[in-house]
C-alpha cells in the first residue's frame, strides 16, 4: 500500500510540475525517478522540492 502511494505521489508530480517545466524550457526527454527507502517518510511537498531540485540540476549541467 505505501509503495502505490509513493508510485501516485510521484506521477503527480510529475504530471503537474516536471513535465510542463521541462516543456516550457523545450526540454523533451524521458524522466525516471529511482526514489529510496526514505522516500516514503517524506511528505508530498518535500518530495516535490526534491525531484524538481534534481530535475534542475540535471537541466542546467546539460544546458
């Protein structure tokens, strides 16, 4: 049951942030998120923060 809630959480996120971030930035690529066991004990928010904080870093070291 937590692993469907952390898979959920984390499609939504993607769905409504990394997504349209990356398409307003005319970035088109493929997005994989390996999340670790913390992931879990994270709230929504903070996980939020965190794949667009990487999605962020990953963008501008290729830009």
């Amino acid at each position: 049951m937590e692993r469907n809630l952390l898979k959920r959480r984390l499609r939504e996120i993607g769905r409504r942030r990394v997504l349209p971030e990356l398409g307003a930035r005319g970035v088109v690529a493929d997005v994989l998120i390996r999340a670790r066991a913390k992931a879990y004990d994270t709230r929504f928010e903070d996980l939020a923060g965190e794949v667009l904080g990487a999605v962020e870093a990953m963008w501008s070291q290729s830009s």
